[in-house]
C-alpha cells in the first residue's frame, strides 16, 4: 500500500545513498534504519568484482547498529532508483528478522512512489529452520545413545 514516509528518515535514506558504491550495476541504494530508541543507522550498498561479497544497504545498517550496541528496531525505510519501489533481498530480510520481525519496511523510489510492508509478510516464518524443529529436539532427546568405544585402558573413551 502506498503512504507518505517519515520525511526525516526517506532524507536520510537519500543522502546514504549519494555515498553507494556501485560501479558495476550503477544501482546504488540507501537504508535509514530507525531503533526503537529513535536512533537511526544508515547503511548503502557497497558492490564488489565478485558480487557475492557485495553488501546491501539494509545489512550495512544493522551492521552499523550492531557495532553502536543498538538491537532492537521499529522500522527502516529504504531508497533506490527504480520504476517501483524494491524491498529488501531475501538475504536482508532474514539479517533484519533475526532483530525485528515486525519491523516496518517502507520502500520509495526517487519519484516519490512509496510501498509500506511489515517485514513478516515479507518474510513469513522467518524463524522456522533448522534451529526451530521441534521434532528434531524431540528426537534427539528421545534416541538411544550410542556406545563410544573404550580404550584397553579401563574407563577411558577414545
């Protein structure tokens, strides 16, 4: 759905990316990631040769948050140069849940066009996984233990 930004925080996603680093795709992006203190960490995306080591703007900004000790956060606004505005890569979206599942994201591209999301309907089941099975604790609570092999010397394991 489509509503104005928070002036101050689309201001600052802005500015953060004017400083991007992309000579490869020339798709520079912006973050301005608010904490529930009223903090705000801005992050760009800073590409590489290898793309895969290329950092989105959004996780540069909850690494800078992270780095200031800060952990908790209401809501991030996001800025690029597009037809439509883009929500965070998948990457970012599981980076973001880990600290806040219900966060805000609110998308705009240079002309104003504005897209507003809770990061769970992004992200839905964010933290079902492989450390969220309760069948595989279940089953490792209840399996047999195996026998460890003994050494010849009494009592010792090898």
């Amino acid at each position: 759905f489509y509503r104005k930004a928070p002036r101050k925080l689309e201001a600052l996603a802005r500015q953060a990316r004017d400083e991007a680093y992309a000579p490869y795709s020339n798709f520079r992006l912006g973050a301005a990631l608010e904490a529930r203190n009223g903090e705000i960490f801005l992050g760009c995306n800073v590409e590489n040769l290898s793309f895969g080591l290329t950092l989105c703007a959004e996780r540069a900004a909850v690494v800078s948050a992270i780095a200031a000790g800060v952990r908790s956060f209401r809501r991030i606004v996001v800025v690029a140069d597009s037809d439509e505005p883009v929500t965070p890569c998948g990457a970012c979206r599981q980076v973001l849940a880990e600290f806040a599942a219900d966060l805000e994201v609110i998308s705009v591209n240079l002309q104003g066009r504005i897209y507003r999301a809770k990061l769970s309907e992004l992200l839905p089941r964010s933290r079902a996984g492989i450390l969220n099975q309760p069948e595989a604790r279940t089953r490792a609570k209840t399996a047999p233990k195996a026998a460890l092999p003994r050494s010849k010397k009494k009592g010792k394991h090898m």
